[in-house]
C-alpha cells in the first residue's frame, strides 16, 4: 500500500512519480517477491528512479543505487538504510561540467536514446535469459524535472520549436 512521504522529501519527488507509484502499488503484491535478487537502478537519485528504487527494496530486493554524483548516491542511500531497506550505492558516471552542457544541449536527442535503451534491454533479455537475469527498462515521456527544466523555461527553445510547424500526410 502507498504510503506518503514522511521525512520532508515531498519536494524531492515530482507529483507524476507519487501517481506512478500509486498506480504500481496498487497492483504490487504486498509479500517480499524480490527476497535473493540484485536491482541496479541507474538515476535511482531522485524522481521516478528514487521511486523504483525505493519499491523493489521494500518488495525485499538488494538495489544498487547510481547516479553521477556521490554525494546524491550517498544520501539516498543512508535515506533508504535508515528505513531498514538493503541498498548499496555506486557512482554510475563521472560528467565533466563541458559534458552536462552538451547533454542539455542535445535533450532532442532523449527520445532517441530511450528507443536505443529499447532495443539494448531486448537483446540483453534473450542473451542473458539462459542465466536465469531478467532484463527490465522502464522508458516513460519527457517528465518535469530539474533534468527537463531547460524545455520548459528555455525561451529560445519553446519558440524554435514553436515555430516549426510540420504536418504529417496521412494515408
């Protein structure tokens, strides 16, 4: 059962993160199914990943918390021990500041990479299936975060891409 945020995060987690957990938990079976399984959760900091990550340890998984910077690994991680879940953390990826700006510079380009996500996690999925791993990737929309700040506050993007208007033929 979902059960609101008691230690002042609720500003950490966008709204549309508590809705998709409601909707998970709803469904979620309340026994430790994931007891003896391993979870890496990449972006598992904040928003819909802090989420995941935080379920799949209340559901008995041991997840492995990553994110770019430790010091966003390290708190999630004493936040999720202190309520008696097992997690770990690793820094998934050192950015330097040139390459964050290139990522903000390149967010058209998101899409594209969660559609390669896509096929990356069904090629791992038959691959490693004889090993008995279960490959999983969740690839929701363009969701308000600090991540997707810039397509909505970025003046010169909202009218370049206003701007362009392309109709599609239909068949």
């Amino acid at each position: 059962m979902f059960r609101p945020l008691t230690w002042g995060w609720k500003s950490f987690l966008p709204s549309a993160t508590l809705l998709s957990m409601r909707s998970i938990s709803s469904v979620a079976n309340s026994s430790l199914k994931l007891v003896n399984k391993v979870a890496v959760v990449t972006g598992s900091t904040n928003g819909i990943g802090f989420s995941i990550a935080r379920r799949l340890a209340q559901d008995g998984a041991h997840v492995i918390i990553s994110s770019r910077k430790q010091q966003n690994v390290d708190q999630v991680v004493d936040i999720l021990q202190r309520e008696g879940l097992s997690v770990a953390g690793t820094v998934c990826h050192v950015g330097k500041a040139e390459d964050r700006e290139r990522l903000v510079a390149t967010l058209g380009a998101y899409n594209v990479s969660k559609t390669a996500l896509l096929g990356l996690t069904k090629t791992l999925a038959v691959e490693l299936a004889p090993k008995n791993i279960r490959v999983n990737c969740l690839v929701p929309g363009l969701i308000k975060t600090d991540f997707s700040r810039v397509v909505s506050t970025e003046k010169s993007f909202c009218t370049k891409k206003k701007k362009k208007k392309h109709q599609l033929n239909h068949c």
